[in-house]
C-alpha cells in the first residue's frame, strides 16, 4: 500500500511519478492512495487526478459534522470535548 497524503501540495514532478507508478502497478497486489481536498484544487490538478483515475476506483469522502467528531471523540476516549476543539 502507498499512501500519499494532501497530494494537491506536491510538486510536477511527483505527480508525474505518481502517475508512472499508478501505470506500473495496475495488474499488481498493490494499492496506491491519493488524498486531496477537491475544493482546494486547481483546474490544472483537476485534470491530473482525472488522469490518475483511469488507473483505479476513486472514492470520494465528505468531511465529518461536528456531531460525527463528538461521538468519535467520546468514543476514543470515555469523555465529551470542549466544543472548541471539535469546530
């Protein structure tokens, strides 16, 4: 499993090798995963993530309420949080 976290962040050249090795390990046991915020993108890394997506399934998640954080929260750790930290 690769994992490339915020990859809207990263540079020409590391998105031309993350599509090479999207490409190289298409027919492997391997499982490539690009996280990226869409709304923060531009339309330049929008067609390099269309391009990418040619190679594998794409998944895209919403963000949590504040709702869904308390209870992961609460969940973790027996206790409610100040609701300043859960905005």
């Amino acid at each position: 499993m690769v994992i490339i976290d915020d990859f809207r962040a990263a540079d020409d050249d590391s998105r031309l090798l993350a599509g090479f090795v999207a490409s190289e390990i298409q027919d492997s046991p391997v499982m490539m995963i690009l996280s990226f915020r869409d709304a923060e993108t531009s339309a330049t890394q929008t067609a390099i993530y269309g391009e990418l997506c040619r190679f594998g399934p794409q998944l895209a998640l919403k963000g949590l309420s504040e709702t869904e954080v308390r209870e992961i929260v609460v969940n973790a750790t027996g206790d409610g949080a100040d609701s300043r930290f859960i905005s």
